[in-house]
C-alpha cells in the first residue's frame, strides 16, 4: 500500500509540472523561427527543439518507471 502511494504522488505531480512545461513548449513552437536576424530568436528556436526531445523522453522513461 505504501508503495502505490508513493507512486500515486509522484505521478501528480510528474503530471502537473509535465502539463506546464508542454505548455511553454507549444507557445514557443507557435513562434519558431530558423531564419530570423535575430542570434537570439535563432538559439531560442533551436533550444526550443532540444527541450521538446528532452521533454519526450522524460515523459516515456517516467511513465515506463509507474508501469
């Protein structure tokens, strides 16, 4: 019983977090831009992308662990 509430917890809050995080993802790919003057924009674009993979693949690796 201890353990599926352990794992109860750690899912809300997996899920709250993952739920803003996805959130602030979506604004920016809303916004992407590779070919604007702006180094700035150019490197948030990209980092964008790359947060978005990380994101991915934090959310199947933490859902794989509560199976």
């Amino acid at each position: 019983m201890r353990r599926s509430f352990f794992y109860n917890g750690f899912y809300r809050t997996f899920i709250s977090s993952a739920n803003d995080y996805c959130f602030l993802l979506i604004l920016n790919i809303y916004i992407l831009s590779f070919d604007d003057n702006y180094i700035i924009n150019n490197i948030a674009s990209y980092l964008t992308l790359v947060l978005l993979i990380v994101y991915f693949l934090l959310l199947y690796f933490g859902l794989s662990i509560l199976k």
